[in-house]
C-alpha cells in the first residue's frame, strides 16, 4: 500500500503578518461565508506543520493593493531570518513606482524563490504588459513565479486558461507552478505541460471528493504528469481539514513512486535548482 514519505515538502503554505491574517480570515467568513479552521499565526503555522510531518515549508503571500508590496516584503525578511528552512513566494505589485527595483533586491535572497500572483485578487491580468520585466527578470535570475490563475473556488475576469495561455505563448519556458492544478479547468493546464518544460501544477485545496470544483480526472491523469506536480496544502487558509486531501491522494493507491515525487522530490528538484544557480551580490541585511 501507498503512503506518504517520511518528510514532505509543503510547496504551498501561506504566512503573513497577523493583521493581514485576520482580514483574510474575516473575508472568507464575509464574502465566502466559509470560516478557516485553522486561525493560526505564523509561528503556530509552521509549528503546526512541522508536527505532522511537514519538513521544508514554501510559503507565500500577496499584496492586494498598491503600496502593500514593501512592508509585508519587510515582514518577510525579518521571518525567513527568524526561521530556518522556510522558503518564501514574495508579494509583488505592477502598479508600485519602485516594484521592479524592489523584485530586483529581494531575488537576490538566498530562500526567496520568486514571486507570488493572485490574480484573482489582486486583479490584474498575467499577461499585463507591466508584468512583462517582472517575467524578464524571473528568467534571467533563475528564480520562479506561483501563480493564482485559475477559476476555482471561484473566478473573475482577471483568471482562467485563455489567459494564462496568452501568456504562456509569448514566454514559453517561464518557470511558474499554476496554484490549484488550474481548478477549474484542470485538463486544458495539464496540456500545457507538454510544451511548458518549467511548467508546474500544485495540488493546493483540489482534492476534496465531494466538494464542487474537485479535481475530476481520475488518478491516471495524476500519474501521467507525476513528474510535474507538486504538493501543497494551501494552509492555514483552509475551510476543510488538511487530512482530507491527503487520504484523499492517498486513496488512488498510485505507485510509490508518485507519492514520492509529489510529496518531496520534485518540489526539491525545484528548490536546489534555484538555490544552485542563486549568487547573493548583496549583504541580506541590505535588501531591506
């Protein structure tokens, strides 16, 4: 029987400065009418995680407005100092006058992958031409982008295949894992694969039977583009137990080696790729 490797890498975990935690939390209950469970800190956050198995954690977090991006980059300096073996999806904004100097000083940090991209937030296209230098970048510093593209749980004009396509089609090689495996549209992003060699899929908040919107292509899907996937919980902004994915994926009873590519070693492939190529030309302390 299938189980889980000893230490997983969570590729999709959330951290942010308290009060920004606590508007989330009071936006699902507002506009989702969904309560998170897990009403954690950042520090609880990784306790939490690390409890159960959780080794290396890549977190992220987002500005969802202009003139968010620099004080919860700050924040996040002070947290990836703080603690050790956290990896971090910084926030980033087109619409900020210093964003793009900004990105270039936070990049390089030895544990700062790249950037995270809510566009259903944040409300802009990925393929805005103010983006475009931000995408130049990734790719000459070897770093990478998570993106929020999809259109579940829910959408937005800002989201969904037709655009991530347009984007795709002009930077074909960009390094970015899609958030949710694409949900909705899950079958039109995994053929994006094919011609996307740096592309990547995460399995945050997708594999909850019964819930709509729940990945819906059956396990041979999962095993064909085992290489291109990576695991993430999507914690601790969750409305159901974490546990439920997980015996979720563990259900499909795949071959081991699925579970073990997707739990720990392509996320690893991913993280020693960037770190090896990562060559700090300024004082950490300075980036701030």
């Amino acid at each position: 029987m299938a189980k889980l490797p000893a230490t997983i890498i969570d590729f999709h975990a959330h951290l942010f400065p308290d009060r920004l935690f606590e508007s989330i939390w009071r936006f699902f209950e507002q506009g989702y009418g969904a309560r998170v469970i897990h009403q954690l800190y950042y520090r609880q956050c990784v306790d939490y995680l690390r409890l159960r198995g959780i080794g290396t954690i890549v977190y992220s977090n987002y500005a969802h407005r202009q003139g968010v991006a620099k004080a919860v980059n700050d924040w996040n300096l002070e947290v990836l100092e703080e603690i050790p073996d956290l990896y971090c999806f910084a926030a980033f904004h087109p619409g900020d006058t210093d964003a793009l100097q900004m990105a270039e000083r936070l990049l390089d940090h030895p544990r700062i992958l790249g950037f995270k991209l809510h566009l259903l937030v944040q409300r802009f296209y990925p393929h805005d031409e103010r983006l475009m230098p931000l995408y130049d970048m990734i790719q000459a510093r070897g770093k990478r982008l998570l993106m929020h593209v999809g259109t579940g749980p829910v959408g937005n004009e800002f989201v969904g295949l037709a655009h991530f396509k347009r984007l795709m089609e002009r930077f074909p090689e960009l390094p970015v894992t899609v958030a949710h495996m694409g949900a909705l549209e899950y079958g039109g992003f995994m053929e994006l694969l094919h011609d996307c060699p740096n592309l990547y899929l995460d399995t945050a908040f997708t594999f909850y039977p019964g819930r709509p919107g729940s990945f819906d292509l059956g396990p041979d899907a999962l095993e064909r583009h085992q290489d291109r996937i990576v695991y993430g919980s999507d914690f601790p902004n969750l409305i159901l137990p974490r546990e439920t994915e997980l015996d979720c994926l563990l259900g499909y009873n795949l071959p081991q080696a699925f579970y073990d590519k997707v739990f720990h070693a392509n996320a690893r492939r991913i993280i020693d790729g960037i770190t090896g190529k990562h060559r700090s030309r300024h004082p950490i302390g300075a980036l701030k």
